[in-house]
C-alpha cells in the first residue's frame, strides 16, 4: 500500500477543502469588495455582480447588478440607480430613492425608503423607519418609532412591532403588530423540498470534510475533540474572543488600502477555520457521547456528533443557541490546540532542563 508523505497529504487536503469551501458558497470570488472612508458607484457606472462594501458612507448612483452588502456608517442608493438584487446593511441610516429589485435587510439607526423609491421586500430593525416609497412585496418591522408616510404603499402585508405607528399611506395586505419580532429571529424546522435538500447538502459536505480532518490529521484533531471536552468553558471563552476579535482586525486592516489584500485573504482563511470549527464542535460532542457509553470510535463519534446537533438545531427557542455554543466550542479547542502545537514548534517548550540537584545521601565530586 503506497502512503502518502504527509506534505503532500496535507497540500491534498488543503485543495480538498479550498474546493469544498467554494462548492458551497458559490460566487464568492466574483464579488467585488471595496473599502475606504466613502464608497461610490459612479451614475454612469456598472458593477456587474455582488458589492462588499466596507466603509463610513456607501452611495450608490450607478447600476449594481447583483445583491450590495455594505457594512458603515450611511448607505444612500440615489434617485436613478438600480441594485439588482438584495441590499444587505448594517450601518447608521439607510436611504433609498432608487430602485433595490430585491429585497432590503437592515439593522440601522434610521431607514427611509424616500418618495421616488421602490424595493421587493423590506426586513428592517431600527429606531425609525419611514415609508414615502413603494414596497412590491411584504414589509416586516422592528422599529421605536414606524411611518408610512402618504405617498408610502405596501403591496403586501406590514407586520411590525414599533413604540410608535402612524399609517397616512397604503397598506393593500394586511397589518398586523408583532410582538415577536422584537424577540429576536425565530427558528422553524426546515419545510419544503428545495429547503430539505440544501440542508441535506450542507450537512453531508460537513461531515465529508469532518472525515477528511480525521483522515489526514488524526491526533490533531482528537486533541481539539479532548481539550473541548474535558474544558468546554475555556474553549468556548476562546472561540467567542476569536469570533470578536478577528472580525473587528480585518475591518481595521481593510482601512488601509494596503490593507486590503490581507482583508481579503484573511477573510476567506477566517471562514475556512470557522467551518473546520464547528465541524470539530460537532466531533466533540460525538466524542464526548460515545464516551458516556465507554464507546472509543472517532469514526462514530463524528457521525454521533453530527446526527446530535442536527437534532439539537432543531428545538424551539433554543436551536440557535445549541448551534452557537457547539460552533464556539469548536473554534476555541482549535485555536487552543494550534497555539499549543505552535508554542512547541517555535521551541518554547524545548528550553534547557535545569540540573538535577543530587540525592541527599550522594556527595557532590570537588570541582
């Protein structure tokens, strides 16, 4: 049987996973990321796929054919312009007196959809939001204080939940005040054939990339599945600082625009380690369930820890937070364990030993 020397196996599984990685987020190199203090699309100008845009102040007076994900501080898509697919932001306030064919998500300050504007659907959380425009589609709102102004239309239904409400517009569907909208998101098992087999899908590349972990680095990753069980506090600890902290350095780094490149690279590296995590938060669990019953198998633990929290994702109210706690456990255990094995590569725990002091009853030789 021919084995494999262990650079190449390792290069193997490096292009395996890379592979994997694309397969299931689809077109995420042909995004288009730019940063700086303010963001512009030119009105004459085209962006032909999805925007990731990190900035103070994002503006949109051009044609964005794909979904734009701005991440700052004011996002304006002006009178003219046209955002083909969905306007994802996270930012202080939100304008828009284009035209977003999809869908609008936004957790902002303020979001106005101006008088000339026009969006598919709206999902927003903010201290006020203000309908003069046009929503096609449905509209769901968490907001201190909801307007729809009167040349504001809903052509669905308005599902809010606001301190304040004034409706001087056009709802065509139905109103109706939500108070679970403001209890954060809610979790329904997965219905529908198209939705059943994606989640069939991603729970079948995880778990192959699981086996291909265990395949290639077997001890390394039975001591991430040993230090996450026998300190599961610790690691989760790690993993919440890792989740905070690298995130907050990419976007500091993506200031500058020397930056940029490590932004980027850093980015798809992060998310790499973040899905190697909660695969290795899952194969914790297994082990540490196969171990109650005196079972030592990684192979069964893996399947065991899968089948598990895809069980455990699934509960009411508390789904999310079972799918968070196994994802920090994982990325914590890993961080650990890659920081131990570096400490011991960079000769931190190879220092000269100390003389032995002799025994009581031995008599030190004269010098």
């Amino acid at each position: 049987m021919v084995t494999l020397h262990s650079t190449a196996r390792r290069a193997l599984a490096l292009a395996l996973t890379v592979t994997l990685v694309l397969s299931v987020v689809p077109g995420l190199a042909a995004a288009e990321t730019r940063t700086g203090g303010t963001v512009v699309v030119g009105q004459n100008e085209t962006v032909r796929g999805d925007l990731d845009a990190f900035a103070g102040s994002v503006v949109i007076r051009g044609t964005v054919t794909g979904d734009v994900n701005a991440f700052g501080g004011d996002v304006f898509v002006a009178q003219g312009a046209r955002v083909g697919g969905d306007l994802n932001v996270a930012s202080g306030s939100i304008r828009v007196a284009g035209t977003v064919d999809g869908g609008v998500s936004g957790a902002a300050g303020d979001l106005i959809v101006l008088e000339s504007g026009s969006v598919g659907s709206l999902e927003a959380g903010a201290g006020t939001v203000t309908i003069d425009g046009t929503v096609r589609g449905d509209a769901t709102v968490g907001a201190e204080r909801l307007v729809v102004g009167s040349a504001g239309v809903v052509e669905g239904d308005l599902r809010y939940d606001a301190d304040r409400f004034r409706n001087d517009g056009t709802v065509q569907g139905r109103v109706v005040r939500d108070r679970s909208i403001s209890q954060g998101p809610e979790f329904e098992p997965v219905s529908g054939f198209g939705d059943a087999v994606l989640s069939a899908y991603g729970f079948l590349v995880s778990l192959l990339l699981g086996g291909l972990l265990l395949l290639v680095f077997p001890r390394f990753s039975s001591r991430v599945a040993d230090r996450a069980v026998a300190d599961p506090v610790r690691s989760g600890g790690v993993g919440l600082l890792a989740l905070v902290a690298v995130p907050l350095a990419l976007v500091l780094f993506a200031i500058t625009i020397v930056g940029i490149p490590i932004t980027v690279v850093g980015a798809l590296l992060f998310a790499v380690l973040a899905w190697v995590g909660t695969v290795y938060g899952r194969f914790a669990v297994g082990e540490w369930l196969t171990a109650l019953v005196d079972v030592e198998n990684r192979w069964l633990a893996l399947f065991v820890g899968f089948l598990a929290v895809a069980v455990g994702v699934r509960l009411p109210l508390i789904g999310w937070l079972v799918e968070l706690l196994v994802f920090l456990l994982g990325l914590g255990a890993l961080a650990l364990v890659a920081y131990d094995a570096y400490r011991g590569r960079s000769g931190e725990e190879s220092e000269p030993a100390e003389p032995a002091e002799p025994d009581a009853g031995e008599s030190t030789p004269p010098a």
